[in-house]
C-alpha cells in the first residue's frame, strides 16, 4: 500500500520572509524587509511609509519617508501585498 504525504506549502505572507515588500493598508503604503509574522502582526525592518508612488514602472518611490526602528502592522488593516521594488 502507497502512503502519500502532503508537504505544506508555504504561502502567503510566509512564502515573502526575507523579501522587501510592499503592503497596501487602509490609509498608508509601507514598504520593508519581511522579517516577522504571525497571525495578528508582521513585522519589517528597514521600513519605509510611502507617501507618494509615483509610477509603479519606476525602480524608486517618488516619496518614501523612512522609519526610525523596525515597525508592526496589524493584518487585519492590509488590504494587499506583494513584491514591487
């Protein structure tokens, strides 16, 4: 008889641990390393708030102001997220 294992795939804010992302919330862009995350908070270092894109075409924001420390977002305010610059 054949077992088949499942390997859980990893996705999600998990799959972009290590990456910069950018991550759209209801009222601010910021943008950082990935370095932390659970079901409530993630966490990123060298961070960013980005108060003005410019075109997305473009390799740097128009406006990004940086953070003084590593910074927390609540999950439960980002809209959308993924890898831009």
């Amino acid at each position: 008889m054949k077992k088949i294992i499942e390997e859980k795939e990893t996705k999600g804010f998990e799959k972009l641990l290590g990456e910069r992302v950018t991550v759209f919330c209801a009222n601010y862009i910021y943008t950082g390393k990935l370095i932390g995350v659970n079901d409530s908070v993630i966490l990123l270092a060298d961070p960013a708030i980005v108060y003005e894109t410019g075109s997305f075409s473009e390799k740097h924001w128009k406006d990004a102001q940086p953070l003084p420390h590593q910074w927390y977002i609540m999950v439960n305010a980002i809209e959308s997220f993924g890898l831009l610059k």
